[in-house]
C-alpha cells in the first residue's frame, strides 16, 4: 500500500500546479454541489411533511387479545419441566 501511495504521490507533484489546482477546484465544486443538493433534499422532505406525532401504546405482538398475561407461561420454564418430566 505505501508503494501505490508513494506512486501517486509522485504522479501527483509531477503534474504542473496549475492542473492540481483545476483539479482540486473540480473536487472542491463537486463536494459543494453534492452537499448542496443533500441540504436541499433533506429541507424539501422536512418541510413536506406533516409534524403531526401519533402516540400509542405499545402492544406485545405474541400476546393474543383474548389472553391474559395471567395464563401465559413461560415456555423455557415449560421446557424443562416437560423435559423432567419426559413428556413431549
């Protein structure tokens, strides 16, 4: 890696200054350009959409709505008695 880099450095200092400084001044524009448009985008989608929150509760997906958690079990625990048990 440090020889890829050394080459390229070299290739870089044997261009004449004034080819470095128009390709940094292309780098520059293009980073300037591709910044603007994130900035743009990002203030387009803001400001499109609504600021209304929508606050729910949190419901447990595995939890069915005619169960209560009183009769749950806990599988693991189920598991291993089945398990002593040998039943299957």
């Amino acid at each position: 890696m440090d020889r890829y880099f050394d080459r390229l450095d070299e290739r870089w200092r044997a261009l004449p200054i004034r080819r470095q400084h128009r390709y940094t001044l292309y780098l520059f524009i293009g980073y300037f350009l591709m910044t603007a448009g994130i900035i743009f985008k990002v203030w387009y989608d803001t400001s499109k959409s609504e600021n209304n929150m929508h606050i729910k509760h949190i419901e447990n997906p595995v939890l069915k709505k005619s169960e209560r958690p009183a009769t749950l079990q806990d599988t693991l625990s189920t598991m291993l008695k089945n398990k002593f048990y040998e039943r299957k």
